[in-house]
C-alpha cells in the first residue's frame, strides 16, 4: 500500500517542530517544511488553522520529469523523490513545475535541496523526523487508505501528480488573510499580489529575445533574398547562449541540461537550440539555399519549444497562445523585417488581442499598465510607418523591437506557475471578493 504524509490541521499549532526535526536530521542549509498560518478574517474568535507543508512525493513527479540534468530519482522502497545535489544544475525548473514550492534554492550552494522523505532510515523501520518530532499528532506517516484527490481542499493545488498526502479534520475552513509564520526564508507569502519582474528572470528575457531575433532575421533575410551578415547573425547567437548560462546555479555542469531529452521540455529546448545555431550558423557561412530553409525550419522548431517550457510549468491552467511568446513575436518580426505589410497587420492585430484578451483576466499593477501602454504604442508607431512610408529606418527598427522586448518582459510578469502560494492568494482575492458582491 501507498504511504504518504497524514496532516490534521485542528492539531496543528504551528510550533515548527517538524521543520526543525527536518533541519536537524538532514543538515539542510535550506527548510524544506513550511508552516503556513492562517485564520479566517483574523477573528480572533475563532480558530488559527496551520498548514505543515513539504515535498508531497508524487506519483507523477513533476520535478523528476521536468528536471533537464535527470538529478531527482525515485527510491522505490521509500516511495521517496530524492534530489542528487551533485548532478543539480541550480536552473531552478524544478521550483517552476511544483505546486507545492517543494524544491528550495540554497543560495550558498547554488542548488536546490528538497525533503528527502528521511528515506535512508527506511530499511531500519524509521520514519520521517519531521512525523516523529510532532508534538500533537498533527502530523503523521503512515499507509493511505483513501484518495488523495477526493480528500484535499478546494484550493490546494494539483497537476494530477497525484501527491502523497492526505488531511484529516475539518479542512475547507476558507481562508481570508495568510499570516506566514516563518522567518526561516525570505520567500514567503506576500500580501501583495503585484506584479513584477524577477530579476533572476533577466538571463531568460535576453536568451529568449535574442534567440527570436536570430530566429526572425534569419527567416526574413531569406523571405528577402539576401544573406545574414554573418558576423552580426554570429554575435545574436553566441551572446544568447552566454547569456543562459547566468541563469544556472553551477554553470560548469550545464552540460548535463541535456541529459533529460525524453521527458524534460527544457532538455529538449537546449538540445533545439544547440541544433539550430550549429545548422543556421553554417548555412549563413555557406550561403546555401538549401541549408538556410533547413536551418530556418529548425528555428522555429527551437522557439516552439522555448514556449513549451513554459506551457508545462503552467500546466494545466495554461489556456492557448498569449503576445509575448516566442514563436508569434518571431513571425511579427518576421513580417516586420521581410516587408510584408499584410502579414504584419494581421499578426499584430491578433497579438494586440491576445495582449488585451489576457490583461482582463490577470492581476493589475502600475507596472504592467505602464509598460502595456508603452509596448502597444511602439507597435502602433512602427506599424503605421511600414504602412506610410514602406521603408524602414534604424530608429523605427529599434523602436518595433524594443516593443517586442517589452512584450516579452510583460510575458515574464504575467508568468504565474500553478503554486501553492499563488493558490491561495487567488483563493482569498476570490473569496473577497465574493463577500463584497454580497
């Protein structure tokens, strides 16, 4: 039978003796258990309820399959989903994929430290620290004898991972205002739910813009027929792949990022884009027609797959394309560069809409307002230029891609990961605000 973690949350009075245990045991650098507390419109009339959370173990591990270095393996006599910190690359696309923010960022070592499940002790009949330093029976390990589906709140979070956890007691106590009791990490529940740019996200917004330029202006020098000036198209690619590697935690092991082809998206991506820069790279040397389709249908390819890794972070609350893709801006610079009006009009319609369409349905700040308004009006005027005036200039060139750089910064801002601390925040903006249409 399925053994898993067994939480009673009226037991629970946040004393942080599990995550302590869990600390002490394993000599973590990191805390990977999190007591989150909250009380229903903090009444202190009423009860606090406490939520004791770590890595679920899944039955579908989305961190296991998504892990581009194939770092994370399945003890099988454990049922425990345990990290190799000396494969982890630090790219951080384990935190992206789990609901449950499971994988911690140790930022001394650069790697991610995750709970373990205390599996070492299996074999001698132990069970995990962090059940057995629990002063309340909140907290217990032991045989699931129900779905886990059927027996989790509304608001908690699922990818059809299928986690090993259960709640006993009363659990659809709706919460209304998070109190984070610790003080462990900084990254925790914030009250605020503004939009904002990361600035551990910048070494993505640089690959990923340049990799769509290189993309484009391939594409639309062939659609031309002219050559990429090598030396430019050289330097668009080589400063994208430099700029990645900023990203990873261990830059010396990047090379295992491409170790996990099968089942990681971002695997697949990197083995994409090394394809596509050794192929586009000889065909704009050569000046081969044949080569400069070839490696034409490779970039895109490449920035397809850069979207899927995202669309997989999301999943499944991903609903369809949005503006700031890579594979949509790459064919409105296409159309931009290449002339051709028709096109362009078209497609920028539709990303316009999309840009729009997405805006009603996500969270508003002074940030993102801001940079809507200066993303559409540069699209406005480049457009309107290439309608008049059938030529463009430098300044008008820089003008349309800084709006397709700001689109993509604006993709970054509204990238939200299915989470638990996003769950319920939406969980209480919901509630809020069905009290006040009340």
């Amino acid at each position: 039978m399925r053994k898993g973690f067994i939480f009673n949350q009226n037991k629970c009075v946040a004393c942080n003796a599990c995550r302590a245990a869990c600390i002490l045991e394993n000599g973590w650098e990191v805390s990977p258990r999190v007591v989150y507390t909250y009380n229903n419109e903090i009444d202190t009339s009423l009860p606090v309820v406490n939520l004791s959370l770590a890595c679920n173990h899944c039955e579908k591990p989305v961190c296991l399959e998504g892990c581009p270095s194939c770092s994370y393996f399945r003890d099988e006599a454990a049922g425990a989903i345990v990290i190799n910190d000396k494969n982890c690359i630090g790219c951080k696309y384990c935190k992206w994929n789990c609901p449950y923010d499971a994988p911690k960022l140790d930022n001394n070592k650069k790697i991610i430290g995750k709970c373990n499940l205390c599996y070492t002790g299996f074999s001698e009949g132990r069970v995990p620290a962090c059940t057995n330093a629990c002063p309340t029976g909140a907290l217990g390990f032991g045989d699931l004898t129900i779905n886990t589906a059927d027996n989790i709140p509304s608001w908690f979070p699922e990818k059809l991972i299928n986690p090993a956890l259960i709640f006993n007691g009363q659990h659809n106590i709706s919460p209304v205002k998070i109190i984070p009791e610790n003080n462990f990490e900084k990254d925790i529940i914030s009250q605020q739910d503004e939009p904002h740019f990361k600035s551990s996200l910048y070494s993505l917004l640089i690959f990923t813009f340049l990799s769509t330029l290189s993309v484009a202006y391939l594409v639309s020098s062939y659609i031309k027929g002219i050559n990429p000036n090598f030396y430019l198209f050289l330097t668009i690619i080589v400063s994208a792949a430099i700029s990645s590697l900023f990203h990873l935690g261990k830059v010396t092991r990047a090379w295992r990022a491409v170790l996990n082809i099968k089942s990681s998206p971002l695997s697949l991506e990197i083995v994409s884009f090394i394809l596509y820069s050794l192929v586009s790279i000889t065909a704009v040397y050569s000046e081969i027609p044949a080569l400069m389709i070839i490696s034409s249908i490779a970039g895109l390819l490449f920035l397809l797959s850069i979207d899927n890794v995202y669309n997989y972070a999301e999943k499944p609350k991903h609903s369809g394309f949005v503006s700031g893709q890579t594979f949509i801006s790459s064919l409105l610079i296409i159309a931009f560069l290449s002339g051709s009006l028709i096109p362009f009009i078209f497609i920028a319609i539709l990303k316009i809409f999309l840009s729009e369409r997405k805006a009603l349905n996500i969270r508003r700040g002074d940030l993102f307002t801001v940079l809507r308004i200066i993303r559409i009006a540069f699209l406005v005027i480049s457009g309107a230029a290439l309608v008049y005036y059938r030529s463009l200039t430098n300044f008008i060139t820089v003008l349309f891609l800084t709006g397709e750089l700001i689109d993509r910064m604006i993709f970054y801002i509204d990238f939200d990961q299915l989470n638990i601390k996003s769950s319920i925040i939406r969980h209480i903006i919901s509630l809020k605000n069905e009290k006040e249409r009340s």
